[in-house]
C-alpha cells in the first residue's frame, strides 16, 4: 500500500523502515526546518535505520495526504496543530493511525477525540500501540503490539498490512482503556526512573501493582473495561518502560531526581496533567500520578514525595 508517516523523529523514521521493510511504499514527512528530515535526505539513515528505495522522504504536506494511510508520530500537543494544516489542505477517505502515547493537556481529550474533531464522515481514526523500542527492533528483537479503532474493518486491514516477523498485532477492542492506558503507563515510567534514582529500583515491584491497579480504575470510572490496564497499552508495556535504558520516560524520571539536565521528549511530563484532571473529575484517586504531578509541576522535592507515597497507610493490596 501507499502510506504516509508524519513526523521524522527516531520512532517516525524507524516506522518509515518498519512499513517499507513490509513491503509498502512509503512517504516520511518531516518539515522543512527539521534537522533530522535534512540528516535523513543528506544521509538516509536516522542513525539506527537505514531507509529502503521504496520511502521517499520530503517536506510536502499536500503530498503526505495522497496516501490513503497517514501513520502520524509527533508530540502530543503538536497533534492539533497537525490536523489544522491538514483539514486547511483538504482530505477525505483517509484512515488516520495514531502511533503516540499521550492527552491533551487543558482539554484533557484522548488524541483520538482530537484526530476525530476535524475529519470528514468516511475517514477514520486508529492508534498503534504497544511496547518496542527502535534498538531493539533494529536488533531484530520482536514484540507484541496492539491495534484499536471503533471499525473492526480498520483494524483487519491494518494488522493485515503491518504484521510482520518482527511485530505481531493483536486487535483491541477498548480504545478508551488502550489510550488512557497507554498515555498513563508514561507516567508510571517516569515514577520509576525517580525510584532509579533515588537507588530503590526494588520498589519496582509496588510501583507496577498499584499503578495498573490504579490506572484500572480511572479507566473503569471514564466508561472504559479496566481489564485494559492489564494488557499490552499498559502492564504489558512497563517492561520497556520502566526498565530499559532506552525509556525516555524512565530515563527523564532518573535526571530530575540527579539533576542531570534531559532534553528528549518525555510524554508523561505532559500526560500527568491530564491524568490528575481527570482523576479529580472523575472522583478517582490516582496516588502514583499525583505524586510525579507534584515533582514535575509542583516543584516538591521528589525523594520525599516517593518516601511518603510508599508510606502511605495501607489496608489491603488493592
């Protein structure tokens, strides 16, 4: 098939390659100012991939809308922006596939509500989910991730179209629980770098527990199955998150609490805003995520902050 990829990060060029390498023909759109699009047109490599003949790659919006799949990997926030330029350009009969982790912040809308403000009736929008990291994949390590969209015929199409040796898709059937679960497992991740931190990564074990637990009930409190929380959006994903050197979330967790200044992007900086939001909206207690909100936002030394959330009175595990 004719695919786009948005976005020209190391998960947006790494996508180009996994999507070509199945065989697809694939436009990287990067803008034109970008650094890493003039690096991957000067050298075709992103530094971890090399890309195929069959991905071209340009700076031409107009061009990334002639394909009938547009896979967008940009931040979070950048997204609505994104979907302004491209309702100003004109589409239609196009399925949008969301392959990031995160909320609105200030509206606190799932970034499929977003994508969905500004589609016309026979588009569609879908998320790409999952744990993975580009150096593993790179090293041919597989994975498992998950594929959801309120049409089960996206979902078919799409598993049909990405599945490889290298990634097996299995079909959600809760987009809510997926995204919430998916923008959360961020911030556990960054909870669980200030445990690195702080050298108590053996409370890993606590962390993981209560944080599925507690993200479960903010899903189940929005309308959503909680048993997502469970699965690959979320517990499945804390393998990659809150313990490999390359989670950027785990890794932004680590400098805040060294001091050590981090310039990658760390999506759960954002999504825990959000998250507690929502938590007070929907009368849910959210310990976890209320503790790395009063680090990142509220200045609060983090050691204590984790100190007393493990302190906490305790009744029963769940």
């Amino acid at each position: 098939m004719d695919i786009t990829v948005i976005g020209c990060g190391r998960w947006g060029a790494f996508l180009a390659w996994y999507l070509g390498r199945c065989g697809n023909t694939v436009y990287l759109y990067g803008r034109s100012c970008s650094s890493r699009l003039q690096r991957l047109k000067d050298e075709n490599t992103s530094g971890l991939n090399t890309l195929g003949a069959n991905i071209t790659i340009g700076s031409d919006l107009k061009k990334a809308l002639t394909s009938e799949i547009i896979v967008i990997a940009v931040d979070s926030q950048g997204l609505r922006e994104l979907m302004t330029e491209l309702r100003n350009i004109g589409f239609a009969k196009k399925t949008f596939v969301l392959c990031m982790k995160g909320l609105e912040v200030g509206s606190n809308k799932r970034l499929t509500e977003v994508v969905s403000e500004y589609i016309d009736k026979d588009s569609r929008v879908a998320v790409w989910l999952g744990p993975g990291h580009v150096e593993d994949f790179r090293s041919g390590i597989p994975n498992c991730m998950v594929i959801d969209s309120d049409s089960n015929e996206v979902k078919e199409l799409l598993a049909d179209t990405f599945s490889s040796d290298l990634i097996r898709f299995y079909y959600g059937d809760d987009l809510l629980g997926n995204e919430i679960g998916a923008a959360a497992k961020n911030v556990i991740g960054i909870a669980a770098g200030i445990l690195d931190g702080m050298g108590l990564s053996s409370l890993k074990g606590g962390l993981m527990s209560r944080g599925t637990r507690e993200i479960a009930r903010l899903i189940t409190a929005m309308g959503g199955n909680e048993l997502s929380a469970y699965g690959l959006c979320h517990l499945g994903d804390y393998e990659a998150t809150l313990f490999s050197p390359h989670s950027q979330n785990r890794r932004f967790g680590e400098a805040v609490v060294k001091g050590v200044k981090f310039d990658s992007l760390a999506e759960g900086y954002y999504a825990v805003k959000a998250l507690v939001s929502l938590a007070a909206e929907k009368g849910v207690e959210l310990p976890i995520c209320s503790a790395v909100y009063a680090v990142l936002h509220e200045n609060k030394d983090a050691a204590e902050t984790m100190k007393g959330l493990f302190a906490r009175s305790i009744k029963k595990e769940f």
